[in-house]
C-alpha cells in the first residue's frame, strides 16, 4: 500500500462584495497580518496572506464577475484573457482541450 502525502500550497474562500473583503482586510490587520493590498484580477478582487505554516490564503470578491468583459449571454464562448495574459494568448490557447458547448460550436485548443 502506497502512502501519500498531501500539501496544499493556497486555499481560496469567496465574499460577495469588497465591503466584506474590507472587513477581513481589516481583521487580518489588526491580528498583524501580513496581508496583501486588494488585487484587481478583471473578474473578482484578492487579498493575500500565509498562515504560520506557510499556506497562501486568497479572499476573493464574487465582483465584478466573468461578465465584466463580454455579454452574460456570449459567456463562455470565446477565450477572454484578462489582459496581462492577453500578449501570452499564442502559448495559452494550444494548451487548453476542446469543449463542446450546448450550442454544439467546438471551441478550445487542441
């Protein structure tokens, strides 16, 4: 029997709004936390911080959302990069696999 060892590099927890991230913002703060300033990430906002293990911890914004560059309604059916991705789109696009929409268009890379 093999045995594996788990290790978690980040863990994630969403917020609705900035006004909730401001909140732990300021509780992380005041516990001395090394925490991030807000990071604007195109479709929702971060702050950063590692717990004494070493374990990065994101708090991100359900705001502004994926529709933030294209109509709900076209959601999902081409690529959008945020934009300090935008100029590596050549090396991304390959990469990613083929998906078959409910529309039946194919889009994706390889």
């Amino acid at each position: 029997m093999s045995t594996f060892t788990r290790v978690y590099s980040a863990c994630a927890w969403r917020v609705l709004d900035d006004g909730s991230q401001t909140l732990w913002l300021n509780r992380l703060q005041m516990r001395d936390a090394q925490v991030s300033a807000v990071m604007d990430r195109t479709y929702f906002h971060s702050i950063y911080f590692h717990e004494p293990n070493g374990v990065l911890f994101e708090i991100a914004t359900d705001n502004p959302g994926f529709a933030a560059d294209e109509p709900l309604d076209r959601l999902g059916t081409s690529l959008c990069l945020p934009s300090w991705f935008e100029p590596h789109r050549a090396q991304i696009e390959p990469k990613l696999p083929r998906l078959l929409l409910p529309t039946g268009q194919v889009v994706g890379g390889r």
